[in-house]
C-alpha cells in the first residue's frame, strides 16, 4: 500500500469551532500502533512542531503579535444599605506573545477506514502579556489610570480531518482545556477606596473575555491560512517525513 499521504498540520484552524472541555482528554499514542478496529495511529509531533514555526513567524509579519485588543465599557454594582452602580472603560489596549505557541503533548494522526486521517493536536500559549488604559466611575469617585496584566497556559485542542484521496484538510473543532490564568495590576496614581476590590473583579472578568475571544478569533484566522496553502496547492505530508515544501509564509 501506497504511503500514508496525510496532512497532519494541525494548526490552528478553518472556521472551527470552540468547545470547553476537560484535562482528562489528553491522548497517548504510540507510533504504528495497530488496532482491531483498523485505525492506524501515528504521532506526528516532528510534522507539528516544523509548522508551529512557520506559525509564529506568520503572526509576527501579519500584526498578530502584538495586537490590539477592543474598547469595552462595563457596569458594575456594588450592594449595601443602598446599591452603588459604577462604570469601567479601557480603551487602547494590546497584546503580545502568541508567538509563544506551542505543543503541550503529543500529536497525533490516527488513519480510519476510506482513507480519512482523523489529526489531533494539543496546543498551548504559555504566556500572553496585555495592556489597558482606563477609567472608571462610581458614584461620585472618578479614578483613571494604566493595566498591565497576562495571562498564563491557555490550553486547547485542535482536531482536522484530512481526506487522503482528495488532498482536503478540514479542521472541525478547537476543544479549550484551560482559558489560562489571568494577573492584573493597576499602574499611574495609586487608590484604595474601598469598593476597589468589586472593580478589580468587574474589569478582570471583562478583560479575560476579550483577550479569549481575540485568540480564538487569531487562531480561526490562522487556521483559514492553512487550509487555503494545503487545500489549494494539495500539499502532503508523511507520518515520517515533514514535506519542505509546504510554507505558510510564502
């Protein structure tokens, strides 16, 4: 039988969809493990890792790394006697670093009967840096100043499958493990009132939804780059054999 022609890039990618999903999902294979349902399963980390760096290098030249991050206004309240209500706006904000991208585990492609290859990869930003200018409302209180935050070991899965006849990738679904660990701090004056702590909660929230939305929104744009190298110039890739010619940057 012909070698196994199939894509394994994982990349982050095609107008996929973004699930939650639980730690315990991470899969072991062994290379060449043969099953009694007839799947043939690889591990393709060599493959994975050669396109993981033609991924950073194609956020950096494309205004990915860093990038902007939305305007956003919040309400918040706080409950007493009496409810305080305040408002939050950050504007010009950026972040930086997905181009510390990586694999967190082994990838993998398993070959299932009328030769689709199911891929899986598992993929992690280590790290994310941001930053915001604010201002913030409550009550009579007017306060203004910078954030500095990151956010740490967002984790995902990254599942295609690939037609091996056809030369077609199609990635289907980005499974999230862990949206990551969010740490901010205020900059410029210094304040304590004492209803601080409800808008460090309101604007931490805010922000870590935004940057989860801009990564996915990065990723599912990535993801389009490479089907469209690999579904328009039918590139392959081997199980054992990273084909060269395949360049996201081109």
């Amino acid at each position: 039988m012909k070698r196994l022609t199939i894509l394994m890039i994982f990349v982050v990618l095609v107008k996929t969809e973004f699930v939650s999903h639980t730690d315990s999902e991470i899969a072991n294979y062994n290379a060449h493990n043969y099953t009694s349902k007839g799947i043939t399963d690889f591990t393709i980390n060599t493959q994975v890792d050669g396109i993981l760096d033609q991924v950073r290098i194609f956020l950096r030249n494309n205004g990915f790394d860093p990038t902007d991050l939305p305007d956003h206004t919040t309400e918040f309240s706080v409950q007493g006697i009496f409810t305080h209500n305040g408002r939050i706006i950050v504007k010009k904000g950026w972040m930086q670093d997905m181009r510390t991208i990586a694999r967190f585990s082994d990838a993998t492609f398993s070959m299932r009967p009328l030769l689709k290859a199911h891929v899986k990869v598992p993929i992690i930003i280590p790290h994310l840096e941001f930053g915001y200018d604010y201002s913030v409302k409550f009550d009579l209180s007017r306060r203004s100043g910078g954030i500095i935050g990151s956010v740490d070991n967002y984790r995902l899965f990254v599942y295609a499958v690939y037609d091996v006849m056809r030369k077609k990738i199609k990635f289907n679904q980005f499974d999230t493990l862990d949206i990551g660990k969010i740490n901010i701090k205020l900059t410029g004056k210094t304040w304590t009132d004492w209803w601080m702590n409800s808008f460090l909660d309101a604007v931490t929230k805010t922000l870590h939804d935004d940057i989860v939305q801009v990564v996915n929104t990065t990723l599912c744009t990535v993801a389009d780059r490479i089907a469209d190298v690999i579904n328009n110039k039918r590139y392959s890739v081997y199980p054992d054999h990273f084909l060269p010619a395949y360049d996201l940057n081109a």
